[in-house]
C-alpha cells in the first residue's frame, strides 16, 4: 500500500478520491521523514502547521465503538500494574 501525505500551507480539507480528507499535520515532525533534508533545502527551516478547527478522530480510542466493530479496529490494552 502507498499512501500519499498531501502538505499544504494550512492544515485543510481536500478531496482524495471523492472522499473528504484532511492534508499533513505536524503530529511528529518533519524530522522523522526520509525526505527531510530535502524539506529543509526547499524552505530552510520547519514550520509548525496549526491544526484546523474542526472536530476529528485522530486515534483509535476516541472513535466509537460501533465503528470500530464495523471497520473490524480492536483497541489495545495495556494491563495495570498491580
């Protein structure tokens, strides 16, 4: 599978397919990126993009359980130290 992360000056909401998505946002750093020097070549230094304003399931745990079930996503667990 390849998948494509789309950088835009804003953080936003693009068409990929005909499905609503949204474009990069700076979860790790570019720093973590293969193509990082060349990032730094082409603008010089990072720049921290700020997320949008708009609600959004960014992990696992947050979405709902009915969906999970439907998309087959099971939620690790972590045992609590005794």
């Amino acid at each position: 599978m390849t998948v494509y992360r789309v950088k835009t000056e804003n953080h936003e909401m693009i068409l990929a397919n005909g499905v609503p998505a949204e474009t990069f946002i700076d979860y790790v750093g570019r720093a973590a990126f293969d193509n990082h020097a060349e990032y730094l070549d082409l603008y010089g230094a990072e720049r921290i993009i700020p997320e949008m304003p708009a609600p959004r399931i960014s992990t696992a745990r947050l979405l709902p359980e009915a969906i999970r079930a439907r998309l087959g996503i099971a939620i690790e667990t972590v045992p609590l130290s005794a």
